[in-house]
C-alpha cells in the first residue's frame, strides 16, 4: 500500500509498505479521505509535542473497515470516523474523564501511524459508525467539528450570546459553524488571508478584520455593537491571545483552542484580573464524536465548502506546499486516498 511518511523535519516521502495487521481489539480500515490540519503541518516542520518520527500522520479521517481483530462489533464492511486519542485507561485522567491527558497517550498520526495512507489500523473503541449515505469526503470532518463543538461547549456559548474568533483557518471557521449551531453569533473574526476572511464572511460573520496588531481592538471599540460576550482563539499566536483579553467585553470568556510550540511573546495579562475574564483552554472532540457525525450526516453544518483542495497521496508534496503557505484561496486541504 502507498503511506506518506514524516522521516524527521521537513523531510516528507510517500513509502510502499505491506498493508497493517489488526492486533486484538482493533480494526483495518481502508481509508477514503484525509484532510491537513495545522498540527500536522507542525509536525511536519518539527515543532509539535508528543510526536515520533518516523510515523504516517493523518487525524482527520473516513474510511470503511474491511476488517476486525477478536472483536464481535458488526462493523466489518461499515464507512467509518475515529478518534485519534489511544489512552489507556486506567491512569488517574482517564479514569477522570480526560483521555488527552493521559500518562500514556499514543495518537494516531503523531505516535502511531495515522490516516495519510491507504490502509490503518485503529482500536474498535475509537470507531464511530457513518449513517448510510453519508459523503466520505466531508465525513473526514466529523472531528475538527468535534473539537469546535467540543470548545465551544466548554465556553458555555448560549443562544444570542456574541463571539469573536481570532485564526480563520480549518479550525476556526469550523469554530464558526460550532457557534452557529449552538445559537450564537459570531460578530468578527480576525484572520491574516484574505480568501479566509472571505469564507468567514461566507458564514455570516458580520466583520473582519487582517489581523494586524490591533485590529480586532480597534473595531470593536469603533463599532460597540460587535464587541464579544466570548473570544475563541484558535490561531496559536501568543499576540492573539493579548488582542482576544483587550478586545472581549468585561466578566467576557477567553477560550484557547490553537497553539503553537514555537511561539512565546510577552503579554499584559492585567486586563484578565482588571476586566474579571475567565480563561479556558480546550483540547481535542471530548464527547462530541456522535454528535459532530449526526450533524454532519443530516446536513445541518455545511462542512464541504471549507474543503477546498483535493490530492492524490501522489502529490502529497503540492498538498503540503500550498497548507504550509496558505496559498492559492486554501482553506482546507485534503486528500483522496482511493484516486
């Protein structure tokens, strides 16, 4: 089977490898879509955390299983998600309900081989069955949708209620999606690529703005009616973090759902005391799985247009390229691993 592998930083090469055998407890699942999310471009550039080189990354995915290990599940032959989180289960985070906190975590596509291949192995519990009829290529979203409605959950964003998003790429705009199916109302967003601004505004997000130091600021002290109840800031940068605190209102809600290992700066934090603000960071789908796939089953959040670049695993060098320069109007890139 074709596999991409990242060898060590930058370094990137599509392999030819036996298809994997299932261990017990665990499924062969031949995948169909995978799309690119920012943590593996990190990955790919070496400045990640909890991550092994070398590896076949890929978290993002659909596919069908074709077959099973030791395990009676009826899903032989079932179009398929899953979670990329392999906790084991019995450490005192697990047992408190925080997978991703676990002592042992492995992840598909940064520990274990992951998705950016024709084949992969994946433990029957991370597996969430796809209702008949649901598109495989906007099924590969099921969990970044879960990770915004995870996040946004965690904020307690309530009908009417206004937020800001800060990094409008594939995670952010699914942020905005989050919102909007959770009732609120996204009132700006700040983005530095002009064509994902433009697909925020193609949301109904009310203004945006480039993203410049300051911006986010200086438009909702112009416009009060857009000043944020909520901030979700999903781009990494510790300098979005210092506009997300000055820009949200007072007794507002911070939540950090993007970082970066490579990024430290300094910050004012006294508008968090002086402004009473709450801070809550948020990682990965939580218990959002089933939700994100029945909502994306019936229709109800409009996924397909963020995927906006499609590849054969043959040209994961052009995918790459154009993820890591956000060029030429991307939005999402993904590949077809059955082209």
């Amino acid at each position: 089977m074709k596999a991409l592998v990242f060898e060590a930083p930058h370094r990137a090469v599509l392999d030819r490898r036996e298809v994997p055998a299932p261990a017990p407890g665990e499924a062969l699942v031949r995948l169909a879509y995978n799309s690119v999310c920012g943590s593996d471009l990190s990955f790919y550039k070496g400045v990640w955390h909890g991550f092994s080189y070398p590896v076949v990354p890929g978290h993002e995915w659909s596919g069908t299983v074709v077959e099973v290990n030791g395990v009676e599940s009826g899903l032989v032959g079932a179009d398929v998600v899953g979670d990329l989180t392999c906790a084991c289960g019995r450490c005192r985070a697990c047992r408190e309900g925080t997978p991703t906190l676990c002592d042992g975590l492995q992840e598909l596509g940064f520990t274990r081989d992951g998705a950016c291949a024709e084949y992969m192995t994946v433990p029957v519990g991370n597996l969430h069955r796809l209702p008949a009829g649901t598109p495989l290529r906007e099924a590969c979203q099921v969990e970044p949708l879960a990770v915004a409605l995870n996040a946004v959950d965690r904020l307690a964003v309530t009908p009417g209620e206004k937020v800001a998003i800060t990094g409008a790429g594939g995670i952010g705009l699914m942020l905005a999606l989050a919102v909007r199916q959770r009732g609120g109302i996204v009132t700006a967003v700040s983005e530095p690529v002009a064509e994902r601004r433009r697909a925020a505004e193609a949301l109904g997000v009310a203004a945006t703005v480039a993203g410049h130091p300051g911006d986010l600021v200086r438009l909702v002290e112009k416009r009060p009616e857009l000043r944020p109840d909520v901030v979700l800031e999903a781009s990494g940068y510790p300098l979005a973090v210092q506009e997300a605190v000055e820009a949200v209102r007072a007794g507002g809600r911070i939540g950090l759902v993007g970082y970066r290992i490579e990024e430290s700066d300094r910050m004012a934090p006294h508008h968090i005391v002086l402004k009473v603000l709450t801070v809550q960071a948020s990682m990965g789908p939580g218990d959002r799985f089933d939700e994100a796939v029945a909502l994306l089953a019936a229709g109800t959040v409009p996924v397909g247009p963020l995927l906006s670049h499609e590849y054969p695993l043959d040209d994961y060098a052009t995918a790459l390229d154009v993820a890591l320069r956000r060029a030429d109007g991307n939005t999402r890139s993904y590949f077809n691993l059955r082209a």
